[in-house]
C-alpha cells in the first residue's frame, strides 16, 4: 500500500498572507520527505481561493529542493489549457531538475471559468485535451515529433530536455466512463477523484479493470491512487467535527449546488442528501488512527485500494496521519 498527499493549497477566507499557504505547504512536504510518504500530488486550481495554485510544475520544482526522496505528483497538469510542447518542456525539466522523481497526472479539467478565461471552448475540451496528452508522451520518447491533429500540427521539432527516467510514470485523471474508457483504450493508468463517492470509486475501479482487459491488457497490479478527504483525530466524535468542518468548506467553496449558476462546474448528485451530509457519509474517511487504519485495509480488500492519496482536512490531521496512521500502512 502506498500512501501519497493531494496537496491543495487554499486560502480560505482569505485570512493571513497568501505566502504564508506556500510556506505551510513546503513544510508539510518537507515533513512528508522525512516520513514514509511515497509522493505529494500538487493540485493545479485557477481563480478560485479553493487553491491558489495556477503552476504545479513551478511548484514542484520548490518541493523538489527541499526534498530528497519524496516523488513530486502533478493531480493534475490540465492538459488542455496548456500548450503541448511547453507543458512537454516544463515535466520533462522538472523530472531532471527533481532528479527523476516526478508523477504526472494530467485532466482535462471541468471548470468552465477556467475554459473561458483561457480561451478553450469547452466543446473542444476532451478532444484537445487527448491531443495534448498524445504529443506531450511522443515528445518525451521520439527523438523529433511530427504530428498532424485537429488542434495541434507539428513538423519535425526537437522538444528538449527529455525527462530523466526512461519511462516517466504517468497517469490520467478520469472521473466519467467515457475518461476511463480512453485511458484503458491507451493502457494509461488512472488517478480517481475525491469527491466521488467510496462506491462509486470501487465501480469505477471494477470498470477500468474490465476496459484494460477487453482492450487485451492485464491490470498487472499497476497503482491506482485514490484521493480521498481525510480526517483524524484522538476521538471519533473530534473526528466527525473535523470531517463536517472540511465538508461544510468543500461544498461552500467548490462542490456545492449553489455553484452551479456559476457554470464553473458539473452538477453534482448527493444520493438524496444534503450535500455535507453526503461527504460524512460516504466520502470521506474519518476516526480516529487506528479506525482509519482499519478502513483503509478494508478499503483494500473492498474496492482494490492500492495507493491512498490522502488530502488531509485539518493540520491535525496531517499529523496524526504522518506520525499514527502510514507507519501502520
């Protein structure tokens, strides 16, 4: 089991300075680097206080120099609002400068905000972010790329550097069939989202399985992570706070129905709960270390777990989670 931390990087009511939501994320990283941690997974947000990240590969290169061992994820690059050469440059320097430690998650992306601002057309989205993904891996393994699409067309351009590890680990953020479909369709490992339900993860799981197989692959024990919201605490009831806190602040600042005349997002299903309600009951993980550690082995058996990515809801948690819950794992 491997055990990673979906580092957001919010800034909640605006409260104190913006550097200092970097200042505490590095140090956690730091912490992360010391610990039995496999990796971070920086989460790439823009225009939104949720997570004042708009570069993870800046970002990465930061915790990259304060780190010796500790694998730098991307969850994720969004693929289609980049560039494909850059963001083929910008990982592939990363995975040297890092020396060869870099995870990349790359997705779509689901925010129209974003789309606009950036000048993508939602309706291209998909397809340009699939064409994204196919130049930026032909950059990496040929030697000069040519490449003819709908969105992108290149002749004969040398992309510098190549990454350092020969094969760059990667996966594809993929929340819908249709994300898994393709993924399987390419033999491209999936990251899984933490907002989806703990059935719906295991569905979804069970499916990509089955698409791997009926497109003539194996699953070959290859790492799914699964993000998760996490919250721990001495006591299951101080846990539950934390966890309703946590969820009250999701559904405020970024999943909640009221943001859908936003048009920043898909509508979302509760199974026929209040939104909060819905996170505590079959979202997120909560209790104290030892219950937790506990659900995670069930999880395990249950759902495939292989690769918990964590995004802890309080500093507290993080704690526990570093000192009581991964040495446990």
């Amino acid at each position: 089991m491997k055990i990673g931390v979906l580092q957001f990087f919010a800034w909640p009511g605006r409260h104190g300075p913006l550097e200092e939501v970097y200042a505490r994320a590095l140090e956690r990283i730091e912490i992360m680097d010391r610990g039995g941690f496999d990796a971070v997974w920086l989460a790439e947000h823009h225009f939104t206080t949720f997570s004042v990240c708009p570069s993870v590969h800046m970002l990465g290169v930061m915790a990259a120099a304060r780190t010796k061992r500790l694998r730098i994820g991307t969850a994720v690059s969004l693929a289609a609002l980049y560039h494909p050469l850059r963001l083929a440059e910008e990982v592939a320097l990363l995975d040297v400068l890092s020396g060869g430690r870099v995870n990349w998650g790359a997705g779509r992306g689901f925010a129209l905000s974003e789309f606009a601002a950036f000048g993508v057309p939602p309706q291209e989205s998909a397809e340009r972010f699939r064409e994204a993904v196919e130049i930026v891996l032909q950059c990496w393994t040929q030697e000069r790329l040519t490449f003819k699409g709908t969105h992108f067309d290149f002749e004969d351009i040398e992309v510098l550097p190549k990454p350092l590890q020969p094969t760059l680990p990667t996966w594809m953020a993929a929340t819908s069939e249709t994300a898994i479909d393709w993924a399987a369709s390419r033999v491209l490992s999936i990251l899984m989202d933490p907002h989806a339900s703990m059935a719906d993860i295991g569905r979804k799981r069970r499916y990509y399985t089955t698409k791997l197989q009926e497109a003539g692959f194996a699953d070959n024990g290859r790492d799914i992570p699964m993000a998760r919201l996490i919250a721990l605490a001495p006591t299951k009831s101080e846990a539950e706070e934390i966890a309703r806190r946590g969820a009250q602040w999701v559904v405020d600042a970024y999943a909640g129905p009221q943001h859908a005349h936003k048009k920043s997002m898909q509508p979302r299903t509760y199974d026929g709960k209040e939104p909060v309600q819905h996170y505590l009951d079959s979202v997120i993980i909560h209790g104290t270390p030892q219950s937790v550690v506990e659900q995670i082995h069930r999880l395990r058996e249950e759902i495939g777990l292989n690769y918990l990515m964590c995004a802890p809801l309080s500093r507290s948690t993080f704690k526990l989670l570093a000192d009581e819950v991964v040495p446990r794992i």
